[in-house]
C-alpha cells in the first residue's frame, strides 16, 4: 500500500517534511510505502543530508506549491503540477491508497471534493479533532472548522461520521454522541440546535444521549460531541490556547501534554471516497510522522467504505 506525502506543504517544509517521512519509514511495516511529492532533487538531496536513502521512498516530482494565503480553488485549478494537485491525481488514479499535507488545507477540501469526491448521500464533508480525557480516552469534537453554517440534517450527519470514526480508528463500542449545546435540557439552545435535537433524539442510527455542555468535552462524559463548524473551531483555537499559556509559564503535566497537536498528527476529512489527512500547518518532524501513521490506520481500517455503509442506512 502506497501513502502519499506532500512534501512541499507546512511553514517548514520541505526539511521537516522529509525529516517527519523518515521517522515514520522506519515504524511502518514492508507493505506500506510513502510516496514523497514535490521537487525531486530537493528530496533526493534532504534524504542523502540524512545517511538515508532514496530507494527506501517512491518519489514523485512536482515542482508547483499552493502557498498558504493563496485561493484554495484558484491555486488548486491553475497549478496542476502543485505537490497537492499530483497527489490528488495520483489518489482518484488509485496510485496512491491515501494521501496527507500540512499545506494549504482549503486546497486539500478542494482537492478532496474535486476529485476523489463526497460519498453517495452525504451533504458535507467535515474535519474533526480529538480531546484528550484524564482517564486515557479521547472525544471526538466535529466539525472543527469546514462548514461555518450548518442545517439540522448536516448536524445528524455529522453525527453518523462522528460515531463511526469513534469506533473504527479509536476502537469505541457503540460511541455515545451528544449535541453541543448551552444546557442539556431539550428546549435550550438557539433554532439550529432545537431542531437538531429533534431530528437525534429517537434515532436508531448512532447512540445519541442528548445535550452536552462546553464542560463536557473533557469530563468523559460523551464520545462524540457534534456542533457547526464555527463554534467547533472556537472551542479548538481555545484549547490550543490554553496549551500554549501552560507550556510559556512552564507548567509540566502529563495530562495536559496530550494536547500536543503533535501526538495527533492530523485529521482525516470525513465523508469523502478516499483517505485524506489534513495536519497543522506549522508541524514538526514528529506531528508529520504522526499524520502518516494516522493515513496508514484509516487505510487499513477501511473508513471510507465503513461511512458509506452507515450512510447507506
């Protein structure tokens, strides 16, 4: 199996990048191989710099970046030869079994819906992120920051993918599922979240306990904790500042270290036909070997067609 790696994504690529390959090259299996996108003489050289060699790595060429602050679609049509638009051919084109960057992750939602496409039935494709519970656990918040408005039916759906990424990749039986919301009772909230409520409340199709609060996400309460794209990226940004003040006082907590976006890697976009892991922009060498192994599990754990079986549904 074949994961590629954009080389040319991230604020320090491509040394971290091909840094980041290398670790993870050496904790994956014979059958896996990365395949490394972007200048080849610059990874030829990086991966020599290291006493490594470039047998161990396919490489394929691509000597376009889509830039940070570029147009997400723009970039992504007028730069065909970007490290993200050859990965994206190379995985519609079955080259490649997954593909992850740390680049311009507009460009990847584009990519992503431009060419391997949304699953049959799904109304939109979100990203997640995973808090850390004080007993070992995580909780899978989403959306985290695609779609900004979102309608009661995308919210349910969210739900459906929240609940089966919960139990494929962190090994979650019957994930319970709450609704973020301003109180738990079934009349709280504004209109989004009312009618939300509603459509979850007897459904067969996911483990839905009802309304949680913002206290909730790190209590061990719930499994999954649903909410529109805006508030979701709210509640993320905060908690990675709140990491970031405990790290600049010097404050040292095995718990609070989980936080480290770094042990995490990334997130993939669920709903789509493919796997496709989005990581932090600013990772270093072991938050992109994180990001490699995470498409390696979501490629042997098969989430893509296990989304379009609940979706089916």
């Amino acid at each position: 199996m074949r994961i590629g790696l954009d080389v040319m994504g991230g604020d320090y690529a491509p040394e971290v990048t091909v840094k980041g390959a290398i670790l993870a090259q050496r904790e994956l299996s014979e059958e896996f191989t990365i395949v490394l996108i972007g200048r080849e003489n610059g990874i030829v050289s990086l991966l020599e710099s290291q006493g490594v060699s470039p047998d161990l790595f396919e490489i394929v060429h691509a000597d376009e970046c889509i830039e940070m602050g570029e147009s997400p679609t723009r970039a992504f049509s007028a730069k065909k030869n970007s490290s993200i638009a050859v990965g994206f051919h190379l995985l519609s084109n079955g080259k490649i079994d997954g593909f992850c960057s740390t680049g311009n992750s507009g460009a990847m939602l584009v990519g992503a819906m431009h060419t391997v496409s949304a699953v049959p039935g799904l109304y939109r494709p979100c990203i997640t992120s995973a808090f850390p519970q004080e007993n070992g656990s995580v909780t899978i918040l989403l959306d985290v920051g695609v779609n900004a408005d979102c309608k009661p039916d995308v919210l349910y759906q969210f739900a459906t993918l929240g609940s089966v990424y919960a139990e494929c990749v962190y090994n979650i039986e019957n994930p319970k599922v709450g609704l973020l919301n301003i109180g738990e009772e079934e009349k709280k909230g504004n209109l989004l979240t009312q009618a939300t409520h509603e459509m979850m409340r007897d459904t067969k199709d996911f483990n839905f306990v009802g309304n949680v609060e913002g206290r909730d996400l790190l209590n061990g309460t719930v499994d999954v904790i649903v909410c529109d794209g805006f508030t979701g990226n709210v509640v993320l940004k905060q908690a990675e500042a709140f990491y970031g003040a405990f790290k600049r006082r010097g404050i040292e907590d095995e718990y609070l270290d989980k936080f480290n976006y770094e042990n995490y890697g990334g997130t993939p976009v669920l709903g789509i036909n493919a796997p496709v892991i989005i990581g932090h922009g600013s990772s270093n060498d072991v938050a992109i070997k994180n990001m490699v192994l995470l498409t390696k599990e979501i490629i042997e754990v098969e989430l893509p067609d296990k989304i379009k079986k609940a979706l089916r549904k």
